[in-house]
C-alpha cells in the first residue's frame, strides 16, 4: 500500500473558494489556518489541540483510502490511450471487414 505522508498528492477543495492543496503537510496547514480562523477567541493551546484531533482523524481516513502515486496514475493512463487506441484500430478493421462481406454477399 502507498504511504501517503511520503508522496505528493492533490487534494480539491471546491466551497465559496476553491482551495488546491499539493500535499498532506500544506492539507494539515490549512486545517490548522482554519481552526485559528473559526475560533480566534480560543486559546493557542486549544486551537493546537484542536487541530491535532482534526490531523489524526483524517491521517486515519487518508489511510485507508486506496491511493496510487502520479506516477503510476499516469503510468496506467498511458496504458489506457494505448489500449484506447487498439481499439479504435480494430474497430475501423472489423467495420471494414463487414463491409467488404455485404459487398460480396451482394454480388
């Protein structure tokens, strides 16, 4: 399995502002951002606090998640335009060939 701290991932945040994160730290950063930004009252401490609960829960939903590195992502999407294409091939054959077979059944 792929250990996500050590990879770089995108994660998409769509709301009133559309947020890109490249990794899981820049992810934890904005956790703790908006922690501070939703509870300026609250200590430092328990915003701290706060956001390290918020960390562990999503490190273990991250976790579990079945994840890819980019590498292999655009590994497989390669394997798929070729396979894509492979395809298109032997379907423009297979036509062809079902044409040339009602032409000289026509005959």
């Amino acid at each position: 399995m792929l250990d996500w701290r050590t990879h770089a991932f995108v994660f998409v945040f769509k709301g009133p502002q559309e947020v890109t994160v490249q990794s899981p730290q820049q992810l934890f950063q904005l956790i703790q951002d908006q922690v501070g930004q939703l509870f300026p009252d609250a200590t430092r401490a328990a915003q701290e606090e706060l956001s390290s609960h918020l960390k562990s829960v999503i490190s273990g939903v991250i976790s579990r998640l079945d994840l890819v590195s980019r590498d292999e992502f655009d590994a497989q999407q390669i394997v798929l335009e070729r396979t894509r294409a492979k395809l298109e091939a032997l379907e423009q054959a297979f036509a062809e060939l079902e044409q040339r077979l009602n032409q000289a059944g026509s005959e």
